[in-house]
C-alpha cells in the first residue's frame, strides 16, 4: 500500500499575540477532530492532522479561545479528509490499473474504461475495474484488506467533514463581533494582535463550505464505490 504524505501548504495558527501573561499555543490532535478517527488511524501514516501540526492559540478569553480551537478543528476536518480521499484514490488506481494486465479481464476492463489510458481512469471507473476484479477472484489479501479498513475511515470520515462545513459557517458570521469586542476584552495594548488572528482565522474557514461540497462529493463517491467492491 502507498500512503499519500503531502506538506501542508500553510500551518493554520491561530496565535493569541504576545505579550499575552498566559497564552501559549497547543497543536490539535486527530482526536479534538474525531475520536472514532483517532482510534482508526491515530498515530499511523494516515493521522494527517498530526502531520500537518495545526496549532491554535490561548488567550484565557473563553470566548475567543473557542472561536479559535473550533476554528483550528473545522480546519483539521477538511485536512484529514482531503488526505484520506488522497491516500485512497492514489491507491485504488494503483490497484486498478495493475489488473490491466490480467487477460482474464481485459475485455470487461475495455468496456468499462472504453478504453482509456489506465493513467487517465477515473475514481470511478477504477473501482468499477477492481469491483470485476473481486468478481472473478483477482484480488489479492493485501488488496481486500486495504479495501475493507478504507471504507471503514472514509465512512467516518464523512460526518467529520460535514461538520467542519456546518461549523465554518457558524464560525465566519462570529468574525465581526468578535473584532469589534477585541479592545473591550484584552485592552489597546493585545487588541490589535487578536484582531489580526481573528480575521486570518475567517479568511481561512471562509473557504470551508466551498471547498468542503467537494470534499463531501469524493467521499461519498468512495464510500458508495468500495460499498459494492466489498460487498461480496
């Protein structure tokens, strides 16, 4: 199996400025995102939140600090998601194109794939190829394996981003009292500094919802593919 291992492009801090007496910054962990992924892939190649070290800051406002904890774990859902539909599509091709070499079912793949490039399949199309596949018994242990475990985590995954949606929304339309609020509750000399993590914070999930229809789209595409791959 070849697990997909990509840099974030920017870490997602959300800072409290100094020189804030308490704050400090935390790192979110897979298990602040979900806890049924944690005890899926925690701690594996797939735990893309770890990798990504999305950190969040404290500023002791309670306020504030739940605005950018949940921002930080809306972000750390689109993260895990985009990594695990990644991960699972480079494989599943991988898996796919392989089986053009059966002669068994060459004539079903060229029916399926209307004969494209095994490069250029779909998702789609390569799980329609591994799905004859497993029909005819050519798939192997390691094949079905990595299958059956995918489907269990892209089916928790789905929730998860759903929520980072749901929440990205609630989240945005807090930015303007949230700014607005900033000098009452950390005085002149701190106000300015959370403003600007504040904003930094809604440009980032601003684009959640948007992005997150995408996502949510792929998953489902996954799910409802390895659904009738494994169903036998």
């Amino acid at each position: 199996m070849k697990t997909v291992i990509r840099t974030v492009a920017f870490i997602f801090v959300l800072v409290s400025m100094a020189p804030a007496l308490h704050a400090q910054d935390r790192m979110l962990t897979l298990a602040d995102v979900s806890t049924t992924l944690a005890d899926l892939i925690g701690g594996t190649e797939l735990d893309f939140v770890m990798a990504a070290e999305i950190m969040y800051g404290v500023t002791r406002n309670r306020t504030y600090d739940d605005f950018f904890r949940d921002s930080a774990i809306a972000y750390g859902g689109m993260v895990i998601g985009q990594g695990l539909v990644d991960d699972a599509t480079e494989n599943l091709k991988g898996y796919a194109r392989d089986k053009a070499a059966i002669a068994e079912l060459e004539a079903q793949i060229q029916e399926i794939t209307g004969g494209a490039d095994p490069e250029e399949w779909t998702t789609e199309q390569s799980l329609a190829v591994l799905k004859t596949a497993e029909a005819q018994d050519q798939l192997s242990d390691e094949e079905r394996a990595y299958m059956i475990k995918t489907a269990a985590n892209i089916v928790a995954t789905i929730p998860v981003v759903e929520a980072s949606v749901s929440s990205s929304a609630d989240l945005v339309e807090q930015v303007p009292d949230l700014v607005k609020g900033a000098r009452g509750a950390f005085g002149i000399r701190r106000a300015g500094g959370v403003v600007r993590n504040v904003q930094r914070s809604g440009d980032r999930i601003s684009e959640i919802p948007s992005r997150g229809a995408g996502l949510i789209e792929s998953l489902i595409v996954l799910r409802e593919g390895l659904s009738l791959v494994n169903a036998d």
